[in-house]
C-alpha cells in the first residue's frame, strides 16, 4: 500500500518539486513505525476467552460395607408327607375314629371295621392249631422211639405248621380291622362313613403331616454355586404369614427347560396353620459382598451404551461413571456393587453432567439427603 502512494506522489505535481522526497520519506518512516507499534500491542494482549459455567452438583461421600446379598425366588408349600389311606381288609364300617381335618398321633386308630365272624374264625383256628401242635409233639416223640416213621412224622409237622399260619393269618385280619395312623398328621380326606362296606386296598382318604411345612421352590443355574444347605431363608407366604425355613435339598440335574435347579425347605409348623399349595415368596441369602448403599434412586443412571450406573466425582472434581448391580433393595435405599470402597457419588445432577466434564460440587451430609430424598 505505501509502494502505491509513492508511485502516485511521484508522478504528481507535488512529487515533481525538488526537496519533497525527503517530506515524503518522513511520512512513510512514520507510517510504518505506526504499523509496527499496532501489531506489537495485537499479538501482546489476547482476547479474553468465555468463561465455562460449571455444573452444580450434590455429592455424598459413601463408603462401602460387607453385607449378605441375596435373591428372591417364588415356591409352594408342600405336606412334609402325604399317604392314601387303604384298609387292608374287607368289612363293615364300625365306627370312624377320627373325622376329615382331625390331628392324630402316629397308631391312633382311623377307622375301625366291624368283627362279623373274626372271633369264631379265631377260635377255630387257635384249636385247631392246639390239636395240630399235640399231634406235633407226640409224633416226634414216637419218631425218636422208631415207633412211627419219618413220613408220618413229616405230615404232623406240616398239619402243625399249616394251623399255625392259619392262626397268624386270623390275627393279622383281625388287627387289620382297625386303620391307624402311619405317622403323625392330619386327616386330610375321607370318603367313607360308618356303616359303608370297604374293600381290601380301597383308597378311603388322605393322610398328611405338615410338620415340618416343606417348601418347594426352583432358583436360576446362576446363583446354584451360591447356595448351601443349612442356610436359614425368610419366606412371606400368601397367607400373609412371614416364618424361616432351612435349607435342606438342593438337586444336582437342572430342568433342562427352565435351567434351575430344584431345591426345598422346611419351617416349624407345630400348629399345622400352614396348609399345603401356598405360595411362597423366598428372600434367599447367597453369601457376603462388598457394597455400597445409595440412599436414593435418582443416583442411578444410563451410560452411552444403556448400562446402569453411579456417577462420581474426582479429587479434581471430574464426572467418572461406574457400571453396578444392584445387590438388594431395603427401606432406605438400594444396595449396589462396582463402586470404589470409598466413592463420591453425584447425588442429584447426574444426568446433567457427562463423563469427563469437570463440576462445582457441594457435599451434603444425611440430614440434607433426607430432605432431598423427601422431596422427591
């Protein structure tokens, strides 16, 4: 630009004067040292950049602690034993011991038939067993003296045997006449009254005992590893009634539909208040893990990728995401894993923030989280 002007000073009239050129030198020394001066102070100051607006934040500082984690699976209860009732003779109803929903001792009677003619059958039998035992007797007797021989020794003995077991046989008819029970429980069902006739291996009812109460559930394969007998479960079942319950089977073939696992347990019913076919919700201990316990739920958020998690903050205040599972859930907060031991976890403006960013936070104690916590 200052090649132009001096060109067109030079061909002017002004530039055609002698004495002007050193006029014109002067301007164009001060018109660069003015240039000069400019670009100095430009490059010297920068321009002030923007200042970044810092999100706000609430961070509690939260450490973890060793607790027993657990599942929750779905079951029924079960009788711990369950038998059909049959007679094992043939006869009369004389008389019903124990009615339908009765508890009865194990060899109580049941059911009593009547005798009809047992008891002359039974005489009969006792004498001719008595006859045939003499006979016995004698004939061993005389098989010692050579006076008889073996054959007619051999036949005595077998007349002997056979009143005998005819005997037996009367006996144990006639103590089959009475139904007992084959062990402590209830009277679940019977279908006879006094009066009917009942046949030899009839089914006439059902016979159950319900203490212990067994509960009968099924858990994932993954958690099979996990699980030992003994362990004592709590189960809320559909009665609205809350007992514990060990532990006392675990199946070693998984259901190769559902892959779970079988498992069962038993709970004290002494009152026999449970009854069989109620569902039962089972909080299932597993074993003892590190964690941490969220006091509220909106600390939970979503990653890029859709993977549940807490957001933290640094000692230098940058937004750090952890992936966690949640172990259990309990009034008063959530029970997570995968956070450091001691983490500061964004309480509230997580989903403000990204990972990476760096932010103003301000740490809050309980009394202020559980204002935040009652205003949600």
């Amino acid at each position: 630009m200052i090649r132009k002007l001096h060109e067109r000073y030079k061909n002017s009239r002004l530039g055609q004067q002698k004495g002007s050129n050193k006029f014109v030198y002067l301007i164009i020394f001060a018109l660069i040292l003015w240039f000069s001066i400019g670009m100095i102070f430009s490059t010297s100051t920068p321009t002030p950049k923007p200042e970044i607006k810092k999100m706000k934040v609430n961070v509690e500082q939260l450490t973890s602690k060793p607790i027993v984690s657990d599942v929750l699976i779905y079951g029924h209860t079960e009788a711990m034993e369950k038998v059909d009732l049959k007679i094992r003779t043939s006869g009369i109803v004389k008389k019903i011991n124990k009615r339908k929903g009765q508890y009865v001792k194990k060899g109580d009677a049941i059911i009593t038939l009547a005798m009809e003619d047992r008891m002359a059958k039974l005489r009969a039998a006792q004498a001719a067993k008595d006859k045939a035992e003499i006979e016995y007797n004698t004939a061993k007797t005389l098989l010692s003296q050579d006076l008889i021989s073996r054959v007619e020794f051999v036949s005595n003995e077998a007349t002997y045997k056979s009143a005998k077991a005819n005997l037996e046989q009367i006996i144990l008819d006639i103590d089959h006449t009475i139904l007992r029970a084959p062990f402590d429980g209830v009277v679940d069902d019977l279908k006879i009254e006094e009066g009917s006739y009942v046949s030899s291996s009839e089914n006439i009812g059902v016979f159950v005992n319900l203490n212990p109460i067994k509960i009968k559930a099924e858990i994932p394969e993954k958690y099979i590893s996990r699980v030992k007998k003994g362990v004592i479960a709590k189960v809320n079942l559909s009665n609205k009634e809350t007992i514990e319950a060990m532990l006392t089977y675990i199946s070693s073939i998984a259901n190769t539909s559902t892959r779970t696992f079988s498992l069962e347990l038993e709970a004290n019913n002494k009152d026999n208040k449970i009854v069989e076919g109620l569902t039962a919700e089972i909080l299932f201990p597993l074993d003892t893990i590190s964690a941490i316990k969220l006091g509220v739920s909106s600390c939970l958020t979503l990653n890029e990728n859709g993977e549940v998690g807490v957001k933290t903050i640094d000692d230098k205040n940058i937004v750090h995401f952890y992936p966690v599972e949640i172990i259990k859930e309990e009034q008063g907060g959530l029970w997570v894993s995968g956070l450091p031991n001691t983490a500061n976890v964004i309480i509230s403006g997580s989903e403000f923030v990204k990972e990476g960013e760096e932010v103003d936070p301000t740490f809050i104690n309980e009394e202020k989280l559980q204002v935040l916590t009652d205003n949600k």
